[in-house]
C-alpha cells in the first residue's frame, strides 16, 4: 500500500485529532512535545516552529519524525518543504504565503502528503478544485490567541464551506473540547489544536481529545 493509499484509508476512519507543536505555549522542545503527545495516543503531529533557524528546526524534526515513524504517527512539517524531505516527513503543512502547493508537489512527489491553509471561502475552493493537496485546513474557525489578527469565520461558514469539500478537511483556530459537539457534526476529518493542548499536560490533553472524538463520532 502507498503512503496515500494509507492516508485515504486513515481518513475514513475520522474524526481524528491533528496535533500542532508550539514550543513557546509548552515551554518544553518539540522533540519533548512529541514524546508526551505520542504518550497520549496522538495519531497526527505537525511541527511548526517560526523562528528556529534551519539548522536547530531539522536537529529536532529528525528526532521528531524518528519518533512518530516508531508509533506509527503521521509526521508533518510546517512551511519547510526541505526539511520535510530532509528528515523523510509524511507530509508537509504549507499556507498561503509559502510555496504554491503545485511547485511542492513537484518538490515532494507523488507520494508525500501536502496539506494546505485556507482562511476565505475562496481560498477554500481553489484548495479544492485546482490545488494538488491532500488535506484542507479552514480557520481560525473561532477566535485564537494563537493567530490573534486573523479574523474568525465560524461554524455557519465551515457548515456552508463543508458542502463543498471533495478533500478531507481540518477544522483549527480557537478549537476547545468544549467546542468539539459543534466541529464534528460539520462532518470535518480533523480538528487541529494548539494552545488547548500544548498549554495543559500534553499526553492527558491528547487523550481527552481523542476520548472526546470517539464519542462525537457518527
Ligand atoms: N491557522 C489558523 S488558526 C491557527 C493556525 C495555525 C492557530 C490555531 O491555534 P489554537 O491555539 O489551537 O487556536
Ligand atoms: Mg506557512
């Protein structure tokens, strides 16, 4: 089975939990982050780190990558599409002022997994229709402390936005447990999370998520 095969079967099974590192919310590495989300049954990392320089970002996305690889985690890395390949990641996260998701395709191959920000219905869309993506993220679906300039888009707009969607989509921005009844009935693959769990004892935070999901699931 391919890499994709493998992520297309992974994501009928869903709503899964997409864990995002923030070693300035943990106070803890990146590496120490995944250790303690992986302990907590996390099926899903991204690194995203905006301020390492190269050089100490793939020091700790190899460890990172090498852990998620030993408990069958999927492993993505945020905006670096090098590093990705570097440390063999799954995938690669890439927003709207990164590369263009048809240049890191042609980078990554067919085989590695791209994920994509949206933050407007268009974006959405083009995401959908024309863009060589693996997975959609849409938000801040609410308000968020971590993007505090983004303007939030709701439940409504991501119900509207969901009729749409052809490609397994993450709801992030804002996202509490308590908010998870109104996320999962939108029919959304995934809900990525930051500061909810990288504030909080991170493989007990995991776990809540992950106990939370199963119940919500249809
Ligand atoms: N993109 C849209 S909102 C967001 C990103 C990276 C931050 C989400 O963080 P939090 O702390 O879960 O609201
Ligand atoms: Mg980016």
């Amino acid at each position: 089975m391919t890499r994709r095969e493998r992520w297309q079967a992974w994501v009928r099974q869903g709503p899964h939990l997409y864990v995002i590192t923030d070693a300035g919310y943990a106070g803890k590495s990146h590496v120490e982050i995944v250790r303690e989300a992986l302990a907590g049954g996390a099926e899903l990392i991204q690194m995203r780190d905006k301020t390492l320089p190269d050089r100490a970002f793939y020091e700790q996305a190899r460890e990172c990558a090498r852990l998620c690889r030993e408990a069958g985690a999927w492993f993505f890395v945020n905006d670096r599409v090098h590093v990705a390949l570097a440390v063999e990641a799954d995938g690669v996260h890439v927003g709207q002022d990164d590369l263009p998701p048809d240049v890191v395709r042609r980078l990554v191959g067919d085989d590695r997994l791209i994920g994509r920000s949206t933050h407007s219905p268009d974006e959405f869309r083009r995401a959908h229709r024309v863009e060589p993506v693996d997975y959609v993220a849409f938000g801040p679906v609410f308000a968020t402390q971590t993007k505090p300039q983004a303007v939030p888009l709701g439940v409504p707009l991501l119900r509207d936005m969901m009729k749409e969607a052809v490609r397994p989509v993450v709801a992030i921005g804002g996202i509490t447990l308590d908010r998870l009844p109104a996320l999962v009935p939108t029919g959304v693959t995934m809900v990525a999370v930051v500061s909810d769990i990288m504030t909080g004892r991170i493989a007990d935070r995991v776990a809540a998520y992950r106990a939370a999901l199963r119940s919500l699931a249809s």
